[in-house]
C-alpha cells in the first residue's frame, strides 16, 4: 500500500514537471536576442546620437519618462507620404511677434504624417482612426522617415489652445515594426528599460502607464486643462478623450485634407 502510495506520488510530481515544462515553453514571450537585434541595426538605426545639442536627450531617452508625458502611444500603419506644413508660431504679444518675423520670409516648416490606428495604449484613439502626426522639419534629419506602408510604435501628445487638432510625437519612444512584427527603437534606450526585440503587441502592453505614471499624468493633465480651458468644458482624462474623438480628431482630418489640396496646387503651378 505504501509502495503504490509512493508511486503514485512519484508519477504526480512527474506530470507536474512536465505540465509546468510544457507552460513555459507555450507562454515565454517571444523576443529577439541581443545578437538578433544588433544584427537589424543596420536597417534600423538610432537617431537620437545624431542630435547636434546632445543634452535634448541626455535625460529623457527613459522611455517610461516618455509613457509619463506623452498622452499615448499608437501603434499605427503610415498611409502616405508626408505633407509639409508653413506654420507661425505666435507669441500673442504683438511687439515681440513683429520682431520674431521681421526678417522671415516664411514660418517654420513641420512634417505631417498620415497614419492609420491599429491601437493605443490608452484609449484615446479609436482602432482605424486616421489621423496624422507631425515633427518640426528642423529636426527631419534626425527622426526616422516612415514610408507608407510601414508600421510603427509612437508617443503622441495631443494639442491644446491654438494646436487643437495637431498631435505631436519625436524620435524619443519611436519605435520601427519589422515584417515579423518585432521592434527596434529609433532611440537608444536607458540600459536598464529595453524593449527593442520584443513583439509589437507585447510592446504595448508594456507601455500603459503604471499607477504611478497614471497619477503623474492627470497632475500633469490638471495644469494644462486649467491654462487652456479653465473651467469651460475639460476637467478630467474622460472629458478630454472625449474631446479628442469628437473634436480633435476631425479637426485633424480637414486640417489634412486642406494641406492635400495646397500641395496639389502648388505642384501644378511648379509644372
């Protein structure tokens, strides 16, 4: 009886180490490994060594620093190639505005980005959502240039005040999407926080904020939504996802739609 008893024991514990064998090998999280993520460095290469004022990213290529301000980051499909936008960007006091533009021909040029939502990690977005995203063209030479086609892991911050319908990104948390659906940072990432290698889905998962980051935010949120709107119509993250989808999104499109039709005519009048 107690040879059976320890039998039986034996052939639990056995099955037990081979069912916990089995988990192991059917939920370990596909990644690349260090050698597999050097070797696609060549097609996917840091830009944010290339800055010429290395202090813009001494202390804030963290990326959770990133997940922090950012609003969200979408993991979207580029639909086209960039559109170039002339802005001016106004002090409000006329004195100052009149001297900034004094000798300037033109304002500052931005890159606009359509893209097309597959996800967000904060529900700010809707999934094929189109919207587009833009950097200042100062810094064209050193952020990635997605083509259409691509697809890609970004932080957005969306505007506020006089940018309501721009939603901004930059190289700092910008992340490339292989054709086997790894990713490769387009910035080189705090030693202790790497992600290059992982999977896209994974990745995302990985970059919704923690409660702490949460919290961080929606302190961060208050103050903006007081500057800019006071009491009128936003006072929390639901309110302000709100006005994203309903607001900001469309003002996006026409914005789009409106740069489109002036490049059209501009290159006519080139030809």
């Amino acid at each position: 009886m107690k040879k059976a008893l320890v039998w039986m024991i034996c052939i639990i514990l056995v099955i037990s180490v081979a069912f916990v064998s089995l988990l192991t090998v059917f939920f370990k999280e596909d990644v690349l490994s260090n050698e597999e993520v050097e070797l696609l460095r060549a097609e996917y290469p840091y830009y944010d060594e290339t800055l010429p004022d290395v202090s813009m990213t001494a202390t804030v290529n963290d990326i959770r620093k990133a997940v922090k301000k950012n609003d969200t980051f979408i993991y979207c499909e580029v639909m086209g190639e960039p559109l170039i936008e002339e802005v001016y960007i106004m002090s409000g006091v006329p004195e100052i505005d009149e001297k900034l533009y004094k000798d300037i021909e033109q304002g500052f040029l931005r890159y606009q980005y359509p893209v097309k939502i597959i996800s967000d990690t904060e529900g700010i977005f809707q999934k094929g959502q189109e919207i587009s995203f833009c950097y200042g063209i100062i810094f064209q030479e050193y952020s990635p240039s997605p083509k259409a086609g691509d697809k890609i892991i970004i932080p957005i911050s969306v505007g506020l005040g006089e940018n309501e319908g721009i939603f901004f990104s930059d190289a700092i948390g910008y992340y490339s999407v292989t054709e086997k659906g790894y990713v490769m940072s387009a910035f080189k990432e705090n030693s202790t926080k790497v992600y290059s290698g992982k999977k896209a889905d994974n990745l995302m998962k990985t970059l919704v904020k923690t409660d702490e980051e949460l919290s961080f935010y929606k302190e961060l949120k208050k103050y903006e939504f007081d500057i800019y709107y006071g009491e009128e119509n936003i006072t929390d993250i639901t309110a302000f996802k709100a006005k994203v989808t309903n607001e900001l999104v469309p003002k996006n499109r026409v914005m789009i739609e409106s740069l489109k039709e002036l490049t059209v005519i501009n290159d006519n009048a080139d030809k």
